[in-house]
C-alpha cells in the first residue's frame, strides 16, 4: 500500500481521496481552504497545512487542482510540494486539467528535484470518481505507467497509455474541447426548437435516440429538458472555459485549427457574462434563451 498525498480537496479530489482510503492506502491531504478537507479526516486521511508538509516523505504525490495558477503555487510556491523532504524515486502525478505549458515546466522541476513525473488527466464527473470509475489519460514512461497501475487501479479501471510526457494533457485537452462542442450544440438544438415551437422534452428523446445522440448530449438534453441540471453543481460553465482556453490554444500551437472550439468559447462565455458562470454547464440552455429573448426585445 502507498503512502499518497493529494492536493487539492474539491469535488473531484475528494471521492479519489476516499477511494484510495477505501483501498488502503494511507493518504495525506492538502487543501488551500482547510476546513473543506474536514470530512477526509474522519475516514482515515491526515490533513497537512502545507503542500510541502503534505508531500515529505510520500511514495505518491497526486494533485486536483482548478488550473495553472493553482497547480503552480501548490506545487512550486515558497511552501509547495517540490519544496518537501521528497522521498527518492517517489512519483509526481498531475492529475488537474491544465495546460500542456504547465505539465511541461512542472514536468522539468519534478524531474530535476528527482521525482518520476506522470500527467494524468481523468475523465467523468464527480459522481463517476465516487464509483473509482474514471477514465485516466497517462502522460509518461510506459514503466513509470505500469509502476502507478496497482495505485491508480483505486479510481479507475481504464488507464490509457496516451505517450510519453504530456501526450495525456495534450489528448484530455482536445477531447474536453470536444465534449465542450457537443454540449454547446445541444444547448443550440434545444433552443432552437423551442423558438420553432418543439416541446424540448421530444427535443431531448430525438437528440438522445437519434445519430446525434452521444453520451454527453444525451446526459445534457435530459438535463436541459428536466431543468434539473445536477445538484451540487458538478461541471460549471467557468471550467468549460477554463478547458477550452487551454485545448484552442494546444490545438492552435500544434498547427490544428479550431474553428468550431472557438465558436463554443464563445457561446460558453456568454454565461460568464450573464452572471451563470457558476453553474451547471447545463445550464447553457436557459443564457441561450435570454440572449435569444434579448435580441427580440
Ligand atoms: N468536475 C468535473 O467534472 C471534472 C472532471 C474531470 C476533470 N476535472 C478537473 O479536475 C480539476 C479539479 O476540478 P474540481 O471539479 O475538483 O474543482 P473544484 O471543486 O473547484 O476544486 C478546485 C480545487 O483547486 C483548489 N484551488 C483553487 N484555486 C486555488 C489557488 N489559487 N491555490 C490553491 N488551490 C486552489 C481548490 O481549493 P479551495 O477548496 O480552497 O477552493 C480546490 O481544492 C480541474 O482541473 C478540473 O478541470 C473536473
């Protein structure tokens, strides 16, 4: 069994740190605000003040972080991670979606300071964590991959081996450009038919059934039709953004064009505009619908 520190507490961190609890790891956990990691501490996780407290002596260094600024400072600020007792041989594991500028230079200061260096980004939402059923895209050595396998096995049952160094934030980047496509043309769709008088909930079952139907406008048409849009919040608009800053700007730096992650930036930054930033991604559904009864005013 490992011992893992893991930084970043928030609602994805949080069931990865209760699976590799459930699995018998013993896990040390960070997080900026303290009092929200309150609830690991009573399953078994110790809490540490500091990333570099967190990280002194671990086997296992996981991180789960909003983006490249809170990456940066939780690994390399005055009382980061990188600045620990670090154990030799011990592995570094990035696992927020962040850029693949970040992954690189933190890929170069991990190694420098000796650590094994591992991007592996991970797919589904927090209700698929809690399940240990994430989909990880590993960036790194193939040993250094088969060596996390029994460690990673705790929150995922599909490891995909994407390449070496940052072929796993360079995939996970395009593919949420892609999912962040598909929930804005459904958001699309199921306006448009309401303004063309189809009841969204026949929107929804067409969309869902027919050759449109992929799991993620299946899951977001119910959502939309429902008006339920996921209690607690899982995915809000803000981190769509987040992701599609960073894959155009990959899919760009790599000589791709990305016409239409463009065009969903856009329509996903007209949340953020109209105050539902915060929100369910959803939830794109009802700004579409006041910038549509705007227009017509
Ligand atoms: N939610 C999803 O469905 C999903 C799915 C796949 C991948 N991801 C990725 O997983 C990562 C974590 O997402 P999440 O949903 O767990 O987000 P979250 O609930 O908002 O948690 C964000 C984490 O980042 C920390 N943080 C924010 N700003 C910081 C700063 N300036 N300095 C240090 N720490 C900071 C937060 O600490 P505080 O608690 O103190 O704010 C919290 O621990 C993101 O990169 C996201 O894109 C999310």
């Amino acid at each position: 069994m490992a011992n893992i520190a893991f930084l970043g507490a928030g609602m994805m961190g949080q069931p990865m740190v209760r699976n590799f609890l459930r699995n018998g790891h013993a896990v040390t956990v960070y997080n900026r605000t303290l009092e929200k990691a309150r609830p690991l501490e009573a399953l078994g996780a110790v809490l540490a003040v500091t990333p570099k407290a967190a990280a002194s002596g671990a086997d296992v260094i996981f991180s789960s972080l909003v983006n490249d600024e809170a990456s940066r400072v939780t690994w390399n600020g005055p009382d980061g991670a990188l600045q620990a007792d670090l154990k030799s041989g011990a592995f570094a594991i990035e696992m927020s979606t962040v850029s693949l500028a970040w992954v690189s230079e933190l890929n170069e200061i991990a190694t420098a300071r000796g650590l094994h260096f591992l991007d592996c980004p991970v797919a589904g939402r927090p209700d698929v964590a809690e399940t240990g059923q994430l989909k990880i895209f590993a960036g790194g050595d193939a040993a250094d991959v088969d060596a996390m396998r029994p460690v990673l096995a705790a929150i995922s049952k599909s490891v995909m081996h994407v390449g070496g160094v940052g072929s796993g934030i360079k995939f996970k980047l395009i593919y949420n450009v892609m999912g962040a496509i598909q929930v804005a043309a459904c958001a699309e769709g199921m306006q448009a038919c309401e303004a063309a008088g189809i009841d969204i909930a026949v929107a929804a079952e067409g969309f869902s059934t027919g050759a449109t139907g992929s799991p993620h406008v299946a899951r977001h048409a119910r959502y939309m039709a429902e008006n339920s849009h996921e209690e607690p919040i899982q995915f809000s608009g803000r981190m769509r953004i987040k992701d599609l800053a960073y894959g155009v700007r990959l899919i760009e730096d790599v000589g791709g064009q990305s016409v239409i992650g463009r065009a969903a930036k856009s329509v996903f930054e007209q949340m953020v505009e109209l105050d539902m930033g915060d929100l369910n991604d959803s939830e794109l559904l009802d700004t579409l619908r006041r910038v549509h009864q705007k227009d017509r005013a």
